[in-house]
C-alpha cells in the first residue's frame, strides 16, 4: 500500500504520495531510456564540440551531412531524412545560407533544391571527423558482427516503430472523422 499524508499545513487537504509507487520502471534496465541518455550525450558532445570550432550546431551538422549525401534536397526532404522539425530545419538553411556554406535554387519555399558551396564541402570535411568520434565511442566495445547485428536491430525496431507511427496516427484521424 503507498503511503499518504496530508500536504502540510494550509493546504486544501490534498493527499500526495510520499513512497515510491511498487509498479515503476526500472531506469537502469529500461533499453528506451538508456538509448535515449546515450543518444542525448553523444549528440550534446558532438553540438558543444561544433560549436567551439566553429560556431554550428548537430542540427546545421545534419543539414550539411544531409546535402552531402544527397545533393539538391529541400528542406522538406532534409526534415524527412533526418528526422528533424521543418522549423529547425528552415533555421539552419538560414544560418548556413547566411555562412554561404549552401545555397538554395530556385522553386517555392521548402521545396527549393539546396546543395552546399565549396566552403559548405570543405565545413563537412571538418565537421565528419567530430560526428565518428560519437560512432567510435558507442562502438568502441563490440565486435565487428557484434556492430552488423546491432544496426541490423535498430534499423528493424525503426522501420516497426515507424510502421506502428503510421497505423496509429491513421487510427487517430479516423477517431477525429468518427468524432
């Protein structure tokens, strides 16, 4: 049974609960959270080490990465690619249009294609070398197959975790057209 108290004196009575509650999660053996924590260190190390060399953050890191893999994305694209907020986004391509490190072509906002300046390639050869470092650190204590199974995992838990996204987001709509 928890255990209750009155909240103190001049309170409205309300009873508040003191005790742990007996069914909780375990933090140090829930996987979601101990991904997210890494996953939140990596990146704050990978944005504070970019932004002391040279004034860019992960999110203009993920734009600059992203065109470099994909020439004339919009931003739309970009935000889909890599899982970014259109308004995050949108911020970068400013702060690096403004560095002329990219420049956009011409079409309507959002859809415009981009593609990075020489300055913009010769940043992203600067700023790969802090971004492996994340990817050594996480590797550092696994095997080669040990790698290939994990990324082999997290792509799969991805694609159903995405999948399960979709089936609920369509679930919803259909509440609200029901409602």
């Amino acid at each position: 049974m928890t255990s209750m108290r009155r909240a103190g004196p001049g309170s409205d009575d309300a009873d508040i609960v003191t005790e742990p509650l007996a069914n909780i999660i375990d933090p140090d053996h829930f996987t979601p959270r101990l991904l997210a924590l890494l996953s939140n260190a990596l990146v704050w190390r990978e944005s504070h080490e970019l932004r002391r060399r040279y004034g860019l953050g992960t999110n203009d890191w993920r734009v600059i990465s992203s065109l470099a893999l994909r020439p004339g994305m919009s931003a739309t694209d970009i935000a889909d690619f890599a899982a970014m907020n259109k308004a995050i986004v949108s911020k970068s391509v400013s702060a690096l249009t403004a560095r002329q490190l990219i420049v956009l072509s011409d079409g309507p906002r959002g859809s415009r294609p981009m593609y990075l300046t020489n300055a913009g390639a010769q940043m992203h050869d600067l700023m790969l070398p802090i971004s492996l470092r994340g990817q050594e650190i996480m590797l550092a204590h696994l095997t080669p197959q040990e790698i290939t199974r994990l990324n082999d995992l997290l792509l799969r838990m991805l694609a159903e975790t995405r999948a399960l996204m979709s089936l609920e987001g369509e679930a919803m709509a259909q509440e609200r057209a029901n409602s």
